[in-house]
C-alpha cells in the first residue's frame, strides 16, 4: 500500500488483490466521516431523525401487506 499527498487530493494505492468488498466498506467510511464532520446534529436529533424514518417505513410496509 502507498499513500501520496498532492496540493488538491491523497492517493492510496492497493494491490490489485485487494477485497472490493473491504475496499467498499472503508470508502463508504471514509465518505461517511467526510459528509459528518461538519454535522451540527445532535444525537437527540439524530434519534428522532431516526424514529421517523422507521416510522414512515413501517406505513409503506403495511399499506403492502394489508390489501
């Protein structure tokens, strides 16, 4: 493995036998880190956020299953 600085990006460079499924898991990672860090949310937030979204799916799921 090599990792590089550039002025505008770091490169890492993997062997090409290197697991895409690990590979993925670590960029989706990395990515999530990125897209978080500038998060101003709370964890309250982030439960509530949460209790809608299964809440909502929850709805969709029985508008399916009760025809």
């Amino acid at each position: 493995m090599l990792i590089e600085r550039t002025d505008k990006e770091i490169i890492i460079r993997l062997p090409a036998s290197t697991n895409i499924e690990d590979l993925q898991n670590m960029v989706d990672y990395a990515r999530y880190k990125e897209v978080t860090s500038k998060s101003k949310a709370s964890q309250e937030d982030i439960d509530k956020l949460i209790k809608e979204v299964k809440k909502g799916s929850w709805k969709k799921l029985r508008k399916k299953l009760i025809k």
